[in-house]
C-alpha cells in the first residue's frame, strides 16, 4: 500500500536474477504494476571474474603462480560457457572461490611444515584452485 500511495516520493529497489525475480513479481497481481522499471545487469565475463578475483588477492595481500592463472581463467570460462555462473553466485564464485583457494593452500602449506617459505604462504598455485573449484562446482575444475 505504501508503495502506491508514496509513489512519487518513494523508491523501492528489488534485486535478484531474473527469472526469480519474474516468478517474484508474478507472486501477486497488483505486484508486477508496481515496480514497472526494470534495469538488468549482464553477469560478469570470465575475463571480468579474473581481474575481480585479482582485485580479491592483492588487497589480501596474496598473489598467483603463473601456472594458476591459466586454471582460474578455463575455470571461468567453464562456469560461463555452461550458463552456471550465476548458479554459483556470479561476483560471488570469484570471492568464494579465492576463499577456498586460500584454503587449499593453507593446509598445503601446513604439510610443509617449518620448510614453508612466506612466498608459499601467501601464493596460491594451480592445484589450490582446481581443489577451491572440485569444492564449488561438485566436479573436477
């Protein structure tokens, strides 16, 4: 009811993707009516994911092996190409997937014990992402 009777001085933002978001709205008649701005933002490209993932690990003060980079980009491109992505979260699956990456590399490194070298304990390397996205995805990455 508010949301018609202020309507002039009232805005309202729902978000969410958008088949949840049509089922939403169709939910109630009157519903739909309502909220009659639509803006759609596209999913993230794998390209995009990357350098979000990127942006992810140097403000946590971690970085790449070389060899991970290639991985954590077929990864993305997997997750795109198969329509998944937003399925696993979108910008989300990039964070979630560092997480679980940094992860992967903790109990790697913990193996190592005192030979660990502080490159090791902040590198994240190609099995550590392969295990983040076994992890994610309910597959091998």
């Amino acid at each position: 009811k508010r949301a018609e009777d202020d309507r002039d001085r009232l805005v309202i933002v729902l978000a969410g993707y958008p088949a949840d978001m049509d089922r939403f709205l169709r939910s109630n008649p009157g519903l739909a009516s309502r909220f009659s701005v639509r803006i759609s933002f596209p999913s993230y490209t794998p390209a995009e994911l990357a350098q979000i993932m990127a942006v992810i690990a140097e403000q946590a003060g971690d970085s790449f092996d070389p060899d991970a980079l290639p991985v954590l980009e077929q990864i993305f491109r997997d997750a795109c190409g198969q329509g998944r992505i937003d399925e696993l979260g979108n910008g989300r699956f990039a964070r979630s997937l560092f997480e679980r990456a940094c992860a992967a590399r903790d109990l790697r490194v913990a193996e190592i014990g005192e030979a660990a070298t502080a490159a090791d304990l902040t590198t994240v390397i190609a099995a550590d992402i392969r295990a983040a996205a076994d992890g994610l995805t309910g597959g091998p990455g």
